[in-house]
C-alpha cells in the first residue's frame, strides 16, 4: 500500500499539463449577419459567411504563429459554424501537427429556443436586462447558469482526460489544446477556470467572431491570460482591475 501511494504522488507530480489552453469563436455566421435566418434555420445548422471562413482562416494563421511547431489537439463544438470554423484553422496544421480532434456537445451555444421569433427575442432580451443575465432562462430554451452547468462537466472531463492520458502526448511540454465554441461559452469557461462570480462574468465583453483568447501555463502551474495579453487589452475584455491584478499573480 504504502508503495501504491508513493507512486500516486510521484505521478501526480511529474504530471505535465497542456502549455496553453486557446479558446476561439466561431467567425461570422449568416445568423450574425441577419438575425431572421433564425426564424427558418435551426441555431446548430447556420453556417460561416465567406467573411466568417476569412476570419477562421486568420485565426488559425494566428494561432499557428503562437504554437510554433507544437502538438495541438481540438475540441469543437457540434454545431455547423464551428465545425466549418475549425476545418479553415486547420488548413494551418499539418496532419502529424494535430495529433486529435473531439466534438463535445457540451461546449455548444446556449439555448435560446427552437425557431426563433426575433420581436419575441427582442422582448426576452430586455426582460432578461430586468432580471440579470446570468440567471434568466429563455423559454424553452436555457440560462447561463445552465451553461455554467454543462461546461464545468466539460472542464472535469478535460482535466481527467489529461490526467489519465487520455489525450495523446498529453504529458508533452509543447501540447496546445483548443477550443473553438461560442462568445457566452468561452466566457462561462473562462469564469469556470478562474472562479469569477456571476456578476464578474456579466461585466465580459462576449469575444468577437474569430477572435482568440490564450491561457498559457506559468511557473507556478497555473493558466493566465496576462502571460500573453496585456492590461490593455484585458481591460478591453471587461477585466476589472482585480480580474487583471489575478491573472499577473497567476502568471
């Protein structure tokens, strides 16, 4: 037992996490462009405008230039425009680069509805400004708090996969997981990591379409997003000063 025990600590000691976690939106999608595709087209089948595809393009140049020649491996959600999201970023990768790719339903958009009325949608939104937006359920639809709820079993699932090696190469130095999903959830996981309250996470500025945020490992074995953005741009992104005070500690 006590052998047992000594090598569970040595494990979990010489465990060596991902270098950077690198969350991504979507680019521009034709429900973007034009609220009313809504009425007709399900939210999991709208799909990239020629801008949107340009943008997941440039995403993927950039992320390239941030990983080097390191590993990456994607996660994406199910939905449409972020499946045709992450086949432009790839277009940066070589195959032996990618070493996976996962499709986890979790990290889909929030639920507004099934087809959307837009004058319904209008109201719903000005009634959930009364109520706060973290808490307000749409009808027949979801909350944030209900994201919240989805995404933390994501970040589990995650941090187990890692752990057990799941991921291939996890305990590589140079392994850059990414995540290319929707503006409310890239904030409910970045709240997820860094604990942020409710009211913390309403103040964020939802990322834009195509646009990139870089959780990259510190010394002291915890993601920041100050080891690559600035204050400025934190700042930018609706980080408090206290927000930003953190995320320096951390790295």
């Amino acid at each position: 037992m006590g052998n047992n025990n000594s090598n569970s600590n040595n494990r979990s000691k010489e465990r060596r996490w991902p270098k950077r976690i690198i969350l991504v939106r979507h680019g521009e999608s034709e429900g973007n462009e034009d609220k009313n595709v809504y009425i007709a087209v399900p939210d999991h089948k709208v799909q990239l405008t020629e801008k949107g595809k340009e943008q997941a393009k440039n995403a993927g140049e950039v992320i390239r230039s941030v990983v080097g020649n390191c590993k990456v491996y994607f996660y994406v959600s199910p939905f449409l425009r972020t499946r045709e999201t992450l086949k432009e970023i790839s277009e940066s990768f070589s195959s032996n680069e990618i070493i996976g790719v996962r499709e986890e339903c979790r990290l889909r958009e929030m639920d507004y509805a099934k087809f959307q009325n837009t004058e319904k949608m209008e109201e719903y939104k000005k009634e959930r400004e009364r109520y706060g937006k973290f808490f307000y359920r749409f009808p027949h639809g979801e909350s944030a708090a209900d994201v919240y709820d989805r995404v933390s079993g994501f970040m589990e699932s995650l941090w187990r996969d890692i752990e057990m090696e799941e991921i291939c190469e996890s305990g590589s130095d140079d392994l850059n997981i990414v995540i290319i999903s929707h503006g409310l959830t890239i904030r409910i996981i970045l709240m997820r990591l860094f604990k942020w309250t409710a009211q913390e996470v309403e103040s964020l500025i939802s990322p834009k379409n195509g646009e990139i945020r870089i959780l990259e490992l510190g010394h002291e074995g915890k993601y920041s997003l100050a080891l690559h953005h600035d204050d400025k741009t934190l700042e930018k992104w609706g980080l408090s000063p206290q927000m930003i005070l953190d995320q320096k500690q951390r790295a």
